[in-house]
C-alpha cells in the first residue's frame, strides 16, 4: 500500500515591526526531518528569519529568544545535520 502524502499546512509567520524591509520568521516545518524538527517536536517554538530575496538570514527563534543557528546548537546540544 503507498504511503500517503503528508498534508501541507499553513505555516506560521511573524512579521517584525521593520515592514519596510520586510523579513519574517517562519515556523519550523514539523514534517521535514532534522536538527530543528526535533526540537519542534520536543515542545519548543522554533521560527527561522527569512528574507524573501536573501533567503535564511542565519537566526532562529527559539521560545522567545534571538540565537544564531551555532549557538542554538551549543544551547540546545544539537548536532549539525546537512
């Protein structure tokens, strides 16, 4: 029997109060295997800033808190997964 598909969600996305220069943070996707989705799953809210021309700008937010993406992994003891 084939597997099913997982369902696209909507993904959550705060905007910062710069709209002129528009970056977001968005949800981590729970479906996409790695470092972040574990943390997700583990109860932490985790959002990456994104520039819609520049792509990941290297930030996540993490329950409320501002961490590059090495120093959540050292906070976190996650493993950099490619």
């Amino acid at each position: 029997m084939a597997k099913k598909p997982a369902r696209a969600q909507a993904a959550k996305v705060l905007l910062g109060p710069r709209t002129k220069k528009l970056k977001y943070w968005l949800e981590q996707n729970i479906d996409k295997p790695g470092e972040w989705t574990d943390l997700a799953n583990d109860g932490h809210e985790v959002f990456h800033l994104i520039d819609p021309i520049l792509g990941y700008m290297g930030k996540v937010l993490i329950d409320d808190y501002v961490y590059t993406y090495d120093d959540a992994r050292k906070e976190f003891n996650l493993k950099y997964v490619n």
